[in-house]
C-alpha cells in the first residue's frame, strides 16, 4: 500500500512539472505605447470585437509609417 502511494504521488508530481514550466515561459510581452495607445482610441469609441481588432490592427500600421487614423494634428 506505501508503495503504491509513493508511485501514485510520484506520477501526479510529474504531470505537474511540464504544466509549471509552460506557465512561466508563457509570460506575456510588454505592451509598446502605439499599442496603449490604440487601445485607447479604440475604447473612446466604444469598439467591441472584430470591429476593434481592425481597429487596432489599422491603427498600429498607421502608426509605424507615421499617419495618424484619428485625424488629429499633434
């Protein structure tokens, strides 16, 4: 019976170590402030779902070639 629970502890331990492991490489990268920023834009909009991930997406292109989506002059 001690063996048993000694194996059965052993293989529950080793199912969680791979779960550990991707948990800490999975760590998310910092945000760049384009990106902050067209979250922003996108919230002030009230931009939801597919819409706002087009917006996004169009307005952090803009944003590496230098055009703004917003129409504002800086």
């Amino acid at each position: 019976m001690q063996k048993l629970t000694i194996i059965l502890a052993s293989a529950v331990s080793l199912a969680l170590v791979p779960n550990l492991a991707a948990a800490q490489a999975a760590s998310p990268k910092p945000r760049s402030a384009l990106s902050i920023e067209c979250s922003k834009e996108a919230d002030a909009k009230g931009l939801h779902g597919k819409d706002r991930k087009h917006f996004r997406a169009e307005c952090k292109k803009a944003g590496k070639s230098g055009t703004s989506t917003t129409g504002k002059s800086s």
